[in-house]
C-alpha cells in the first residue's frame, strides 16, 4: 500500500481502509510487538492551529512505535513569523523528517503542502474543510463498538457549517451500504451545499432537523460537535449560535440503550458533565482509539512510501483563484489555480469549493 498523501480519506480504498481499521485492533491489543515499527524514523508535526488531542496522539503513536518527532506547535515560534511561505517551510521540514502532519485554519493547506513535500503528508484538519485522521478515529470507535459499518442512522448535531470532523465523516460512511443521516443544526449552521450534493449523487438518505429531543430516539450513532468560536467573524454571531443543542440525560433518556455517543472533542458545553458516566458515551474511549488508528496509518503510510522526491506540480488549469475567503490559495499566492470540471460547475482542488461557469 502506498499512500503519498492522506488528504482526504476517500483516498483510501475501502480495503486499505479496513486494513488499516483492523490492524489498529491488533496494535492495540499488542502494542508491544510493534515498539520498534518506525525505528530510525522521523515524524514532523506542523501546527499552525491548537490542538491536544491530534497532536499528542500523532505525537504518542509516533514515539510508541520507537520513531522520533519534531516540529511546532505555534507558527509564532518559527521562521512562519518572519514570513516563510508553506512551500518553504514543507520543502525544508521534508526533507528533516520522513512524514509530515500538518494542521492550518486555511481550507486546502493540507493538499498545498503535499505539491512541495519530498515525504507523505497527512491533514491533520485545514480550517472548515477536512479532518481525515479524526474520521480514521471515529470509524475505528465505530468498528470496536459496533463490529460492522453499515446500516446505521447516524445523527450529526452541532455545527454543520463549519465541523470538519463531519465532513469527513459523513464522507466516509455514507459509501457503506444502508446508512441514513440526519442533520441537527440551526439554519446558519446547516451543513454546506457540496457535502448534500454528493450524497444526492450517490443516493444516499439524509434528512434535517432542528431539534435534537425529536431526532434521537431514532438514532444508532449520535455524533455531537462544537460550535467553534474561531470560526465565526464575530463574537455576536457565535454568541447566537452557542448552546443551542445541548445532549443531557433527559434527552439521552429518549434514545436506544445501544445507541453510540461520540464526539471528536474538545466539548465545551454541548455534552452535559452528566452524560459521561452514561455506557453510551463513547468519547474518552474514543480519543484513546485515536492513538491505535494513527498507529497503524503511520505504519502503513512509511513503510509504504519509496525513495523521498519532490513530486512534480501541475500547471494551472485556470487563470483566476478561488474565490473561497477561507481557501489557502488566498494567501499563497504562488499556488497554481487547480479547478476540476464537473458538469457546469468548477470545484476548488484546495478547498473544493464550487463555482458556476460562466
Ligand atoms: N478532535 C480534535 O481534533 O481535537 P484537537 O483539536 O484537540 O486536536
């Protein structure tokens, strides 16, 4: 298996993805065997966005297979202040280390970066956009708990809009056979045109809601996120969109007795204190299957990877830029504008924003 890049997780097959899904069951149940898999192998870590749970498990799986880790965890304290490009700044790091995990809070940081590394890059969440790794997590608490991935009513609550995590998540899940979704948000938060336009064109069942008491009782998986300060302009605006869903027993008292809770964590107020010690709450356990499944995905990611070059970049397709604020083509001005026709749309290859043609 060679993964250049994990950029977004439909880049894996589904059997690279089950490999994956079932050697972290074996890592985790013998974690020792593996303690020397990346010896003499070196994982840099590039945070130009705060992060614990991430890094640290990129940072544990690295330093549990016997590998070494650099990196930072604040641009402000590297060369990024002074006003190193991304292309520099992965040309150099890649060739220090043997695989790169990148975290930005610009859409498509990831996929830029991967033009210039000479080793395999892994998103570790660009802005609004992606956070593959998470999903790698989540699908691998969905297995453990679940056994199978298919048919299931998955619940989404929280921010659509902006989540990452679902994004990736409903990706993932809805190419398994017999799953439905169901989006509970406010209307601001609703979740973006382009996720719903693709489970329409792989006919897949989805439905929105407004309020969680009425949706959970139909639930196998419920998965609660943030409403994320850092992504709104304004203060006010998140002060209207916070503590809107709250999961608390009463609720949870609706739901079946197998439903799943998850959460890609941190919370802050949108799972009550109470609900922790409910055998439903899957959350801590899942943070922790966060180290087995980055294990195994670095494992597959550098023993798969060949000799370490700089991969050739494509050529412009087009002569303007993405017009998505939030797209890192905004701010690295050097990046080639990459669109992908699809009927009368282009869409973005950073951010995969989409555009009318006209
Ligand atoms: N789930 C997650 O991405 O958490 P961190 O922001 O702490 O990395």
């Amino acid at each position: 298996m060679e993964v250049k890049k994990l950029i977004n997780l439909s880049e894996l097959s589904r059997e690279e993805l089950m490999d994956i899904i079932k050697l972290s069951g074996v890592i985790r149940d013998n974690s020792a065997y593996y303690m020397d898999d990346c010896h003499g192998k070196i994982m840099a870590t590039l945070f130009y966005e705060p992060s614990t749970r991430t890094q640290m498990s990129f940072q544990t799986a690295m330093l549990r297979l016997g590998g070494k880790i650099i990196g930072f965890d604040n641009p402000q304290n590297s060369s990024v202040s002074k006003g190193e490009s991304l292309k520099d700044t992965i040309r150099v790091m890649s060739g220090y280390a043997d695989i790169i995990v990148i975290r930005h809070p610009l859409e498509g940081a990831a996929y830029a970066a991967s033009l210039y590394s000479k080793c395999p890059v892994i998103n570790a969440g660009d802005g609004g956009h992606l956070h593959p790794t998470q999903t790698l997590t989540d699908v691998v608490t969905l297995w453990y708990e679940r056994h199978h991935l298919s048919n299931q009513t998955i619940g989404c609550c929280g921010d659509m809009k902006n989540g990452r995590t679902v994004h990736s998540l409903i990706r993932c899940l809805s190419s398994y056979k017999g799953n439905r979704f169901v989006f509970i948000s406010t209307p601001e938060l609703q979740m973006p045109d382009y996720i719903t336009e693709e489970l329409t064109e792989k006919g897949v069942e989805f439905s929105f809601s407004n309020s969680l008491e009425e949706s959970i009782p139909e639930l196998d998986m419920l998965y609660m996120t943030r409403i994320q300060r850092e992504r709104f302009p304004s203060q006010e605006e998140y002060e209207r969109q916070k503590g809107v869903f709250v999961l608390d027993e009463a609720k949870l008292s609706l739901a079946k007795d197998d439903l799943v809770v998850m959460h890609p964590l941190p919370r802050v107020d949108e799972i009550a204190v109470e609900v922790d010690d409910d055998p439903r709450a899957k959350y801590f356990e899942q943070a922790e299957y966060g180290i087995y499944a980055r294990m195994s995905l670095i494992i597959k990611m550098i023993k798969g990877s060949s000799k370490k070059e700089l991969p050739e970049v494509p050529e412009s397709t087009h002569d303007f830029k993405c017009g998505n604020p939030r797209c890192i083509t905004q701010t690295e001005q050097y990046l080639p504008s990459l669109f992908d026709e699809r009927g009368d749309e282009l869409v973005c290859r950073y951010c995969e924003h989409t555009f009318v043609q006209h």
